[in-house]
C-alpha cells in the first residue's frame, strides 16, 4: 500500500565531485552514476573530438557505475551522462575544462524553483575571494567585492549563461545554469499509528460483512416461517355430529331451553362445545326437513345446515 503512495524516480541520476561546471587544466574530477537497482550503468561522453565514447576507452578509469579522470584537459570539456545495457539514459552534465586562472564555481545540475544559488568567481592562485564582476547573457548584473554572488529564491526567469570577471587575472568561461520547476507529485506517507488502526479495522470489516449477510438471510427465514405459521393457524376444521341415541355428547334438553341439543365441536387443537337450537317453526321452500342453526364457537360465529332425516331403523 505504502509503495503505491510513494512516488519513486526511476532510472539513474549522474553526479559529479567536485559539483562544480568548470575545472583548472589538471584537477581532477570523478563522476558517479546512482541508482536503486541492481542495473549496469556505464559512463558516456560527447566533446569535440569523440562521440558516445565510454569511460575506459581512452578517457577515465572505470569503477562500477563510476568514472574518475585523475587529469583533466580542456579536450575533456563536454557533455556526460549514464546509459544502462537496454538504452537507458540519466540527467545530463557540462563540464568545461579552461587553461585560463579563472572560472565560475556554479551548480552542475539544475537548481530547483524557490531556492537560492550561489556563484563563486574563482582564481587558479589565491587569493581567490577577490573583487569580481557577473554576467547573465553577456550584461552586467551584479559587482561583488569577495567574489560571490547570490540570487534569491531563482524563478524560470533566472536560467541564462552566466560569466565572472576578475579585473586582476580575467575572464571565466561561460556556463548555462538552468531552473526546473516544482515536483508536481508530492510524497505520501502513513505514519505508524494510522497503519495500526487501519489493518484491525479492515480485517473487522471483512468479518462483519459476512456476518451481517448470514443474519439478514436468518430473519427472512424466521419471518417466512412465521407467516406460514399464521395461515395454517387461520384454518380449523371442526365436526359435527348429532347423535339421536347417544346422551354424550348430545343432550336433548336443558332447564333453559327444551328445545335445545348440544352437540360436540371438534377443531384442530381444542375441543369447544356450541349449542344448537332446532327451531321446528322455521323452514324453507326447498327442504322442509331442513332447520338452519347458529354454532357459536369459543372464537369465531359459524353457520351450518344441518338436515334433520326422518329416522331409519336398523335390522
């Protein structure tokens, strides 16, 4: 996750000690290709002479991914990078080489937006901090009297060629300083406390949300279960019977009503007894046998028919 965030450079950044753009004839100078990988870097120049030539081969003395020239000659001026095996390339240096007493000390890579930059005119024989005059662009901008100079907070407008003058020993050569904007990607980073709640809570996620799903399909089947319940529980059944030579559990008469016979209501769960009262006034057109009734139950009123057949005799 952390390497997501983080943005990383890839390919090879070319350094060089002393970080300066300009050497005395005979100083020497060793140039460095870093990098994170395991790759093969090797060190390439082009000057006026030669072109893509690597260190070893007539320049330089190899050392890994290093290159150190122990004598520097004005033939030695040009342009250096790193070049892996697939055809990779680093950031580019100028070097320049001089015979002359005089050179401008000045950043070797570019300098970033907003920060400061210093410029030293430097003498071959001391003293080197004398009185010195700098250019930009062959114009005159700024007379220092030790020989430095500073340019606050450097904006794209500052990138030129710039060149130092020593009234006393003479000109530097010039050297381009260039000015890279700022990064657009800026660097994240977790602190350890926010890990060690992140990954705890994750992990309780993960476990929860099957959790939840489990209970939610329980329910639904409790609540299904329940509803079906209740319709079965809707329907009862109950039989009648009206037994003429029984005493239980009709009976033919009570102190109330002489008329009335009670017979036995038998549902799905509880036996209930209804009273059923034979009116023999009340008929209808289509069956004169037929006397109609009310049972009332312990719960629900329910009407029935009940037909009243003259009585057979058996053999």
């Amino acid at each position: 996750l952390i390497s997501l965030l983080c943005c990383r450079t890839e390919g090879a950044r070319l350094t060089v000690s002393p970080s300066s753009s300009q050497l005395f004839k005979g100083e020497s100078v060793s140039l460095s290709c870093e990098d994170d990988s395991s790759a093969g870097w090797t060190l390439r120049r082009n000057t006026t002479r030669e072109t893509r030539t690597q260190c070893g081969a007539g320049w330089g003395k190899p050392a890994g991914s290093s290159c150190k020239i122990s004598h520097t000659v004005p033939l030695d001026s040009g342009v250096y990078w790193c070049e892996s095996t697939e055809g990779a390339t680093s950031n580019t240096i100028s070097i320049t080489v001089t015979g002359g007493s005089v050179i401008l000390q000045s950043p070797v890579l570019p300098v970033m937006e907003g920060h400061d930059v210093t410029l030293h005119c430097k003498t071959e024989t001391p003293p080197s901090d004398l009185p010195a005059a700098f250019y930009k662009d062959g114009s005159l901008i700024s007379t220092e009297p030790t020989g430095h100079m500073t340019i606050h907070h450097v904006s794209k407008s500052d990138e030129g060629l710039y060149k130092c003058n020593s009234s006393r020993h003479g000109e530097s050569p010039p050297s381009w300083i260039s000015v890279s904007g700022k990064p657009t990607t800026t660097r994240v980073s977790l602190s350890p406390l926010i890990l060690m709640w992140s990954v705890p809570s994750f992990c309780v996620l993960v476990l929860l949300v099957p959790l939840v799903l489990l209970l939610r399909r329980c329910v639904r089947r409790k609540h299904k279960a329940a509803e079906e319940n209740d319709i079965t529980d809707d329907i009862t059944y109950s039989d009648i019977k009206i037994s003429r030579h029984q005493q239980q559990p009709i009976r033919r008469s009570r102190e109330s009503d002489p008329a009335a016979v009670y017979s036995a209501v038998r549902g799905a769960e509880d036996v209930s007894y209804g009273q059923i009262a034979i009116r023999p006034n009340r008929t209808r057109e289509s069956d004169p046998a037929v006397v109609y009734s009310a049972v009332r139950g312990t719960e629900d009123v329910s009407y029935g028919q009940i037909a009243i057949r003259p009585s057979r005799t058996r053999g």
